[in-house]
C-alpha cells in the first residue's frame, strides 16, 4: 500500500458497482457513486494505488471449467517445512487458495480437482509436510461475495 485511504460512501459505491461486475462501463461505475465519469476515472486509480482494489476479473465455476471436486484441508506443517509446502502449493494448479491460521491447523488449503482419484493423488502429494485433514464440499450456500462498508447491511 503506497497511501492510506479514507473510504467514503462514494468510494464505498463505487466499489460495490465494481465488484457486482469489474467490466462494468466506466459511466455505469460513475452513475453508481454519484460521481461524473473523470472523478471515478481518478477515484479507481486512487483506490487500486493505495492497494483497495487489489485486481479485477473473472470469476469462473470450476465444475463448469472440468474441475467438479472442490475440498477445504487443513494441515498441520511444522517449522522447517513450511518454505517447501508453500512452494509446493504455488505450483500446484489445483491449488485455488491457502490461509495460514491459528489453531490446531497450519494452513486451510482450498482445492479443485478433476476427479476424487485426483484429489487422493493430491492428497498423497502433500502428506510428507504434515497431517491432513480433508472436507469434501457438497454444496456452496453462500458462495464468496464482496465486501460491504463496515456496519453496513446486505
């Protein structure tokens, strides 16, 4: 973050329009926040200069993408092994996300893969760092949304 930035509701706006949809035409963006098309053009760049907006693009379904198994594992890694596990997660394309936590896990690893046989490969992959502990994910009743202004309601 190279500046701290100070979010007001037209900021607050104009990120919610962008995140409901980052192609969104620049006077559909500046007629959300209430700002005329420059001052959104200069809002945008201030808010991604200062680290709020950290990327915009696609969102895609993985099942729809030819990856229909999604797991959340959680692994216990100790110390030394910790630079070699992330190294080994960041080339791994199943890999979607890792949070390195507090608690009884190391990290929260979030996969898709092609097939349970697949994911049992991955798993086997990965057992050498730690413990495993693997959730396979029926369903998805609240899929991953944006962010709204602190108190702010849905």
């Amino acid at each position: 973050m190279t500046e701290s930035l100070q979010l007001d509701t037209k900021a607050w706006a104009l990120l919610m329009a962008l995140q409901e949809d980052g192609r969104a035409p620049l006077k559909t963006l500046a007629l959300a926040a209430g700002l005329s098309v420059p001052a959104t053009v200069e809002r945008l760049k201030r808010l991604k200069d200062a680290g709020v907006i950290r990327s915009v693009g696609a969102e895609l379904d993985p099942a729809q993408a030819g990856y229909p198994v999604r797991a959340i594992i959680g692994v216990t890694v100790q110390q030394p092994g910790k630079k070699a596990f992330l190294d080994k997660l960041r080339r791994a394309p199943e890999v979607l996300e890792c949070h390195h936590v507090a608690g009884a896990d190391s990290y929260i690893v979030t996969v898709v893969s092609r097939s349970l046989a697949q994911l049992e490969h991955f798993l086997g992959s990965i057992n050498g760092y730690g413990e495993t502990r693997t959730s396979i994910v029926f369903s998805t009743p609240i899929a991953r949304r944006g962010l709204v202004a602190p108190g702010a309601a849905r």
